[in-house]
C-alpha cells in the first residue's frame, strides 16, 4: 500500500512539513509495509493550472508529470492544510486543479489543518466543500486539528499532556485512513467507475 502525504504550505521549512514527516513516520510504525511518499509545496513550484496540462506534452505537464505519477500510485492520501488568513493555501489549491480522477479518483484522504493559535477549522471546512467533485477524492470523515503547532509533536517525547493526546488522535486517524485505502480498492478495480457518460461530479 501507497500513502501520498500532501504538504499544502509553500513556505520553505514550514510547520506544516514537520507536521507531515511527523504522520510519515507514524504510518510506517502503524505499518512497516505502508510506503509513504511526500508531496511538498515548499517554494510552490506548481505554476498556476491552465488546460494545456491535457495538451500533450507541454511545459506544463512536463512539469506536472512526478507529481501526476506520485498521485496515481498512492491508494490513500494525507492532506495538510494550513490556515492561512481564514483559507486554505493557494498552491494547495493549485494542485487540487491538476489532480484528476486517475491520480485521486475514489481514493481516501485524511485532512489535517494546521494553526499557529487555536484556529484551523476553516481549511477543513473549505476542503469539504470544494477541491473534490471532479476528481472524486474521498474525504474521510475523520480530520485532525493540530493547535498550537509550534508547541507539539517536536521530538520522540510528547511535551505535555496535550501533545501526548494529540499524537494518540492522529493515530487513530491514520489507522481509519489505512483502513479506508485497503476498503475503497476494490471500487477502483470494478469498472463502474469510468462511465464515459457521467466524467463530471454534480
């Protein structure tokens, strides 16, 4: 199994990658078997999506094509998304519009929202909304809200009793997403669906 860990911040060593290395190494302990590989948007090295990423081969989907072959590999996805002004980042967003349903297509993600105080809660909200009808990415209903970010998860210890409940929730979370990937499988494999007729989510 394939774990594909999006790390939606583009700022360059960003709490949102310590966050996603933090899941990454909680996967492989839940899971020896479970290859996990990142996504980072540090730098935000997506250009904005136009159509020509369908055209062939053009700069765009040159530049598109790890990515695009990341995505399609992986069975389940980690989507960290940290707040910014009340939204979720622009690259992150950016990279929802290149991601069809052959690279997301009836796979599971866990959202992870990520704050500096106490917020979080509208990335999670906005990306249940939006970023999924027509690439048919399936959000679990679990998500996590990490908090205080530069306070947790640093280290092998947890810092208080906070941080240690934080990490027992992620894992929990991380176990559900395992568990979603091994599920929604076998509807990948079925046939039903790619129906020519119905390419577009309502």
């Amino acid at each position: 199994m394939q774990i594909a860990i999006v790390v939606g911040s583009h700022r360059k060593e960003s709490q949102s990658s310590r966050v996603g290395a933090y899941i990454a190494s909680d996967l492989a302990r839940i899971d020896p078997s479970v290859t996990v590989d990142t996504i980072d948007l540090a730098g935000n090295p997506l250009p904005l999506w136009d159509e020509s990423v369908w055209q062939g081969e053009s700069e765009l989907s040159a530049l598109w094509k790890p990515w695009r072959d990341t995505m399609r590999r992986a069975d389940g996805f980690v989507i960290i998304a940290p707040e910014w002004a009340g939204m979720v980042p622009p690259g992150l967003k950016n990279l929802l519009l290149f991601a069809g349903p052959k690279e997301v297509g009836h796979k599971p993600a866990l959202i992870v929202a990520v704050s500096a105080s106490r917020g979080g809660s509208y990335p999670v909200n906005e990306l249940r909304t939006s970023g999924y009808k027509n690439s048919r990415l399936v959000y679990i209903p679990e998500h996590v809200l990490i908090h205080d970010v530069n306070d947790v998860l640093a280290g092998a210890t947890p810092a208080s009793d906070r941080d240690a409940w934080l990490r027992r929730r992620i894992e929990f979370a991380d176990r559900i997403l395992l568990e979603y990937a091994k599920a929604l499988a076998p509807i990948r494999t079925s046939g039903l669906t790619e129906h020519a007729d119905f390419p577009y989510g309502m």
